[in-house]
C-alpha cells in the first residue's frame, strides 16, 4: 500500500510538471509571434492563467534565459536561449543557412528585406533574414510564424503541395480573417493558388495586415516538395504592382539557386 500511494504522489507530481512545462511553452509561443513583447496581463490573458502563475512561469524561463524582461516598458519577450533553440532548428534543416549568401546578395541589389521561411504544420516559420538597414520592419522576422493562406510564403507552398495534402489542409483549416482582402473560403483560395502556379510566385496584397504586401517563391526539397520559401514585405506604397513582375522574377531565379543548393527539384 505504502508503495502504491508513493507511486500515486510521483505520478501526479510529474502530470503537474507536464502541465507546468505546457503552459511555459504557450507563454514562450505567444511571445514569439510579438515584435515589441507582451506584459503580465496580455500574457496572462492569452494563457487563461492567473497572473500569479504567469509571472512564476516566466521568471524560471527568465533564470534560464528563455526569456527576459525589460523594466523599462514592463514587456517580456523571447531571450537568448529560445533563439538559441530555434537556430538549431533552422540549421538542422538547412534552409535558412543554404539561403544566406542568396538573400544577403539579393537584399543589396533590391534594397529590400529578403526573409527565408520553413513549411512547419499550418505555418511558415520565418528562420533567416538579411534585413536592409532602410526598410521598415514588418510582422516577418525569425522566430516569427504566419498562416499558410495568408502569407506569400505560405501560399506558394500550397500552390506546389500533393492533392492530397492541400484537401487535408483545406478540410482541417479555419480560416480568420485578419484584413478585409484575407482570402477566407477554399474557393477563393484554390484560384488564387492556381494563378500563383501559372506565374511562379506568390503575392499577399495586404491579406495578413493592412498596408504590408509582400511576394515569396518557394523553395524545393529532393522530391519536389515545397518545403521553404523565399520571400520580400514592405510597405504597399513601395511594393507597388509595376515592380511584382521584376521582384517575382528575381525571387523565383533566388529559390531556384537555394533549391539546387540543397539537393532539391522543382516539380515538372
């Protein structure tokens, strides 16, 4: 008896672990996707967590350095050691390291910030940047995520999937409207991905925030499957549709050359 309720106390020590660890791992996602961090309470509402047990949470983060917290504003955000975790990520799949010279060279000669995102589930993980010291920053930075229908990135993934894995996506997909030009049926988004297709690459004109616009090209692994994607956002009054021609061109031809670095083929 004395066995079985020692046996009772570790295993409902170790569930409240596991859900401690869970909710550390929500706080920690939710401020990934924050350019200028979050406080206690946005925090601690986003998790549907007391404040008491937010701000425990993200002081022991804190002591590891998954976070930090700058007095000055009363903001957290994502410190060293989650950048850390999530470079090892972006390197063990090589994208965003094979696309650096890539990007680096077609920032200077577009004077743009050029991103590199990772397929990851219904997202685009932004892995890589080379990030020109003139244009505005956007919602795309690394560590960064954006929705498959409502990014460039992410819909020039699609447009290049299996069948099968875009009706698996579409079925499973709740689609949100983020700007009154969000494509939110499966119908409007299945012809706009068949215009990608025919032209190479992908636009969001204004579909995940107001004003922002960008253009992606995806990049291909050794099966012709699109696994990454290579991508420009900036203001809607520079990203004008006279130069979508020419940055799609360049973003195509850039993808290309990263797809061929990593082994990959495009589809026929």
């Amino acid at each position: 008896m004395a066995s079985l309720v020692a046996d009772t106390k570790t295993s409902l020590r170790s569930s409240g672990q596991v859900q401690s660890l869970i909710r550390a791992l929500k706080l920690l996602d939710d401020l990934s996707k924050s350019i200028d961090g979050l406080n206690l309470s946005d925090l601690a509402r986003s998790a549907s967590l007391p404040r008491s047990t937010t701000h425990r949470l993200l002081t022991t983060m804190e002591s590891e350095r998954f976070v930090r917290f700058d007095r000055a504003t009363n903001k957290w955000s994502v410190g060293v050691q989650a950048f850390a975790v999530g470079s090892a990520f972006a390197l063990s799949r090589n994208y965003g390291e094979a696309a650096k010279t890539t990007i680096r060279q077609l920032m200077k000669e577009l004077h743009e910030t050029v991103n590199v995102s990772v397929h990851d589930g219904d997202q685009m993980r932004y892995v890589a940047q080379a990030a020109h010291p003139c244009v505005e920053r956007t919602f795309a930075f690394p560590g960064a995520s954006a929705p498959l229908y409502a990014s460039a990135s992410g819909k020039g993934v699609l447009a290049y999937s299996s069948e099968n894995d875009l009706e698996t996506y579409l079925e499973q997909t709740e689609f949100r409207e983020f700007t009154h030009r969000t494509l939110v049926t499966q119908r409007d988004l299945v012809e706009n991905l068949n215009e990608i297709r025919e032209r190479g690459f992908a636009i969001d004109d204004e579909e995940r925030k107001a004003a922002i616009r960008c253009i992606a090209a995806p990049i291909f692994d050794e099966d012709g499957n699109p696994v990454a994607a290579i991508s420009i956002s900036g203001a809607a009054e520079r990203m004008t549709d006279d130069r979508f021609s020419m940055l799609g061109a360049r973003l195509r031809q850039a993808a290309q050359r990263v797809t061929a670095d990593i082994g990959g083929a495009a589809p026929n």
